[in-house]
C-alpha cells in the first residue's frame, strides 16, 4: 500500500494550490493522509475528489468550515498498522516519550504544525512522522512531503521528498 504524507499545505494562504509533483503523487497513492492545517475546504474537497482514500484531521489554523468535516484526530488501520495522525504533538523534546503515553496503541503517528520534517521511532515502538510542508518551507531549506509503504504489519520506504523552490506570488 503505497502512503502519501502531508501536512501545513496552507492553501490558498501559502500558495495557490498543491505543487504539481504533490498532485501526481495523489495520483499514485492508495492512501493520502493530511496532518492538518488546510485552511479551506477548496483544497479539501479537490483532495477529497482526486484521492483514492483520504484519512485527516484539523489543524490550528482551519476554520468552522474545515472542522465541520474532519476529526482532530483521525485514525485508521493500513496493512494491519495503527495509525492516528494529528497535527499538534506540543514540543520537540521529550515528543517520543509523550507520545508513546498518549497513543499507547497506535504504531504510526502523523503530525505536522512546525513544517519541520521528523522521523523517529520511540523506545515503545512508536513510529513519529512529520511531512513538513509542500508549500510553506518557513526556516526549513525546502517545502516537503512524505511517502511510505505499508504491507502486513510493517512500514518502510518512509522517505522525504525536497520540493524545487517555487516562484515568487
């Protein structure tokens, strides 16, 4: 099962609409999981439409509209792993640990809001990820966004993709 991983997408405030790499990813991914911040349902919907499944939640920044439709935390079982993707996970230090007592049961936790990408795996097991951004870099050297594979129980292929700067608004 091939996994797209997105968070902070910010449109239209940050940009326009997805970048077009971030699209043909949609395009091939049997599942998109959105961390949140989406800022209007438009980019909900079009994700909505052009997914093959959709799992998300709300983020800081998503108003009534978006928070009408979707959980603040979303869960689901992939391939026989337990994911929950939510957007906040409070401070980088100690995040494992906290984590691993919040979600007791849950293998794979996505996240976003710093538009920081992270990578870790808890003393308990716990998998944390967080896409960064495909479209709001903030301090980050580049935009961002995940892809993975799930398949009988296990993760792998996580890797981060760098987005090619785009021109100025």
């Amino acid at each position: 099962m091939r996994l797209l991983l997105l968070s902070d997408t910010h449109v239209p405030t940050r940009a326009k609409d997805l970048p077009a790499q971030v699209w043909d990813e949609v395009a091939r991914a049997d599942v998109v999981i959105h961390a949140g911040d989406w800022m209007a349902v438009t980019l909900l919907d079009a994700l909505a439409d052009r997914a093959a499944c959709l799992i998300a939640c709300w983020g800081n920044n998503d108003g009534a509209d978006v928070r009408a439709r979707l959980p603040e935390r979303a869960d689901a079982t992939l391939a026989r792993l337990r994911f929950t993707v939510t957007h906040e996970t409070g401070a980088a230090a100690g995040r494992e640990a906290r984590m691993s007592r919040l979600y007791p049961d849950t293998d794979v936790l996505v996240f976003g809001h710093s538009h920081i990408p992270w990578d870790t795996t808890s003393a308990t097991g716990l998998r944390l990820l967080n896409p960064g951004s495909p479209t709001d870099r903030r301090r980050q050297p580049h935009c961002t966004y995940m892809t993975a594979t799930a398949h009988d129980g296990t993760l792998a292929d996580v890797q981060l993709h760098r987005l090619p700067p785009r021109p100025a608004r």
